[in-house]
C-alpha cells in the first residue's frame, strides 16, 4: 500500500487518493529526492489566488509498505518533499504534483547580503539549513571538528556551503525520507553490516541483475588545502594515498597516480587537512561498479545502504545503494543502481 499526504500552508491536511507516480532517490544529486504523483482528481490544480496561496509553500509526505489484511499495517517513509509543481487537464484530470526534497528550501533561499560561517562543521552546517528552516531537525552521526572561517558571497547557494563545510569533516549532509537533515559519512563497503539480501532463492526479491565495472571518478589519492587569509593561517595541505601494496587501486602500482583535489577556508591545520583527505579518500577509491539489480521494491532502503545479492548462478556479491526509484502503485519494478561492489565469501 502507498499513502501521500498533501499538507496545506492554511494548516489542512488531505490524503490524497493517487493512481500512481514515483519517488526516485539518487545520492549524487544536490537534491536527494524528488516525488511524482498522479492522481484523478481535478480540483487541486490551483485557480484562484487563495489556492495558489495554499498551494505554493504546501508539502508531500509520501510512504509505501504492506496491508497485512488483517486490519494491520506497516509503512515506511518515502520522502517529504516540498510541492513544486501542480498541472493537468482541469476538467477531467489526471493531474501530476511534482516535488523536491526539503534541501531544495535552503538551496533556492540564496544569500542576499555577504554571510561567514565559522565554528565547527556540525553548527556551521546546521545554522546554515535553520538559517531557512528555523526549525529544521540536524543530526549529526559524526565528530564534530573545528573549521576555519569561510565568508560566502550575496548570491551564493547555502546548501552548496553546506555541503563544503561537511566535505571539510570527509562526510555528506542530506535529507531523509523523514525530513531529517543528517551529516554523516559514506558508510564503509568492508565493514558494514548488510541491511537487506537480495536473492535469486525461492521466496526471494531478486528479479534481475547486472554487473559492470568502471575506473572513470575513482581515485587513489586526494589532496586536501586549506588557505584562510582573512585569519592570516599560513597555507596547509596534505595528500592521502592508498598505500596498500595489494589494492588494485595502489598508488605505485598498475593503476596509476590519480589524484583528487578538495580545497577550503574551512581547512586551517594539517591535521583538519589529514582527516579530510583520509575520509574523502575512502570514498574517492571505492570500485566504481555499475550494479543495476530489479528487485521487489522496500521502501525503507537509503543510499550507502549495503546489499548482499545472489545472482541466479549462485554468485554471491555486496553492493552499496547509490540510486533507486520507488513506485507508487501496487507491485511495480524496482531499479536500484549501486556505486561500489565486492565479492561476497
């Protein structure tokens, strides 16, 4: 079962009877979610000023999972988004709702007069979101760590700060399928516990499956700078490299030097560089694997998510999630892209 909620900025809230639509979920976007749903009913689509007020600034909140058909039932969160876009035939319908994840609310809200961030990276990240969402939810799932001061100009994007002071602690900052804006680092593929096995066994989800491999955005090295003038810290770096003779990615072996660059203000001791560049590296060098997996769909996964997939020859691997879409009708396939895998023993 799916349910989408359509909260009104006039404090109404409406279940929305919906035919179908989708929430696709992809990590390397700026904006992580974005929902489309359709839905029969005409009389939403905004006609007079007093709808368009309760329209623009309205939200979605959108959750899939199982009637048990006992009278009980078991949802999983999907995305709250904010409701960008409503159109369709105003006599007859459908009408589609398009919406963004709630980092589109900070990225669009640009900075109208100069803004210096400076702290740690957790409290500069999160006075950056509540700057626009005053009561935004910041969870932090690492260390905090000091940072130099970094001035952003009139114009600039803050969820695109955000997202650089975050890098400065080697970690990313998003939101969840609740609306939790999280500053967390990728988990790691050789250590992280599975979430969910996907396999080709009676009873199991496994539909179908695909395996490529690639060394395009994988590097062995990253160089991490930091220059902050405005409080006269002499210029620090620092370069982590894989030193692991027996890595296929070691940076004398076959592969080559590939390095990576990360440069900020935020950035003023070699130790800050050192722990930036250690934990942007483990993700720099991670296999790029192109996993295309068809599944029966789990609402509940999230990106960086680990996979244990048995293939219908009985090959056995771990896969990180990097994208998905998740459909809003019953059944329905699920695509989910990964961005690094191993053999799983």
């Amino acid at each position: 079962m799916t349910r989408v909620q359509l909260f009104l900025t006039n404090g109404a809230v409406v279940d929305l009877e919906h035919t179908g639509g989708s929430v696709s979920v992809d990590r390397k976007n700026a904006i992580r979610r974005t929902c489309s749903v359709t839905i029969a009913d005409p009389s939403l689509i905004p006609r007079t000023p007093s709808d368009q007020l309760a329209t623009y600034g309205a939200r979605l909140r959108v959750s899939r999972g199982v009637d048990f058909g006992d009278g009980t039932q078991e949802l999983a969160p999907l995305g709250v988004f904010r409701l960008d876009s409503v159109d369709g035939d105003v006599s007859d319908g459908p009408v589609t709702l398009q919406g963004k994840g709630l980092e589109a609310v900070v990225a669009d809200d640009k900075l109208t007069q100069p803004y210096l961030a400076s702290g740690t990276v957790v409290g500069a990240v999160a006075a950056l979101i509540q700057r626009s969402m005053p009561t935004a939810d910041v969870v932090s799932l690492i260390a905090d760590t000091p940072i130099g001061s970094r001035a952003f100009d009139v114009e600039a994007d803050p969820w695109a700060g955000a997202q650089e002071i975050a890098a400065a602690a080697g970690a990313e900052v998003y939101c969840n399928a609740d609306g939790v804006f999280v500053i967390s680092t990728l988990p790691d593929l050789a250590t992280a516990v599975p979430v969910w096995a996907v396999e080709a066994t009676e009873g199991g989800v496994y539909i179908s499956g695909s395996r490529g491999m690639s060394s395009d955005a994988v590097y062995n090295g990253v160089l991490a700078r930091g220059e902050n003038t405005a409080e006269n810290a002499p210029p620090v770096s620092y370069l982590a490299y894989d030193n692991d003779p027996n890595s296929p990615t070691y940076w004398n072996g076959p592969f080559g030097r590939r390095p990576k660059f990360h440069s900020s203000s935020t950035l003023t001791s070699t130790l800050a560089c050192t722990q930036a560049a250690n934990l942007l590296l483990a993700q720099a060098k991670a296999p790029n694997a192109t996993g295309d997996i068809s599944s029966l769909p789990n609402p509940a996964l999230e990106p960086g998510d680990v996979l244990r997939v048995m293939h219908e020859d009985g090959s056995r691997e771990l896969h990180q999630v990097a994208s998905f879409s998740v459909p809003l009708e019953a059944g329905g396939s699920f695509p989910i892209s990964t961005i690094s895998a191993k053999e799983d023993a």
